[in-house]
C-alpha cells in the first residue's frame, strides 16, 4: 500500500516562513513544518545567478492534499516561481502518518 504522507521542501524569505507555515496551519494544509533556518541559496534568476538568506520548510502533508497546498503556496508566497517540491515517503511510523491524516482533516 502507497504511504499516505508526502513531505514537502519549500524555500521562503527569512522574515516571511514562519506566518507562510502559520498559515498553512491554520487552514489545514499540513500537520507540521519545521523551519530551517541559516539556508543560504544559489540559484540563477532572470539569467544570472543569484544568491539569498532563506528559510527552508519542510512540511509534513497527506498526498491528497499536494495539490491544494501548491495552490496556497503559490497564492500566499512572495517569490513569482516558489520552490515546491514533494516527496513520496517509503516508509513511515504508522502513528505519525495517522496523526498527520488526521490533524490536516476538517476540525471544530
């Protein structure tokens, strides 16, 4: 059987991450975010590269749910093109998945 949980990698400005990962909470799009700090990217943009302080989030997500929280990133993220990566997760305690399940599901 497929793992339910997706991981999802998303690069943000230092001072904007953690309201984008608040709000992403709030509306139930992921059951958790950690946020590293201190990412210093390299990238090319517009036809040069380019180099910025980021915060990398890293989501913790039901795969039903991708698609709608792509959709909130590009809406609530600040960058034109985010970054927006989701990963399959092999393996996982079963628990966790479940509680990731359960808490991205509509609540009182």
């Amino acid at each position: 059987m497929d793992n339910p949980l997706r991981i999802v990698i998303v690069t943000a400005p230092e001072a904007e991450a953690e309201g984008l990962a608040r709000k992403l909470l709030e509306e139930r799009l992921i059951a958790c975010a950690n946020l590293v700090k201190g990412v210093h990217s390299l990238y090319w943009w517009e036809g040069k590269i380019e180099s910025g302080a980021e915060t990398m989030l890293v989501l913790k997500t039901p795969a039903s749910k991708v698609d709608e929280l792509l959709q909130r990133v590009r809406a609530l993220h600040s960058y034109t093109v985010p970054e927006f990566l989701a990963l399959a997760i092999q393996e996982s305690n079963p628990a966790y998945a479940a509680w990731v399940v359960s808490e991205t599901e509509s609540h009182p």
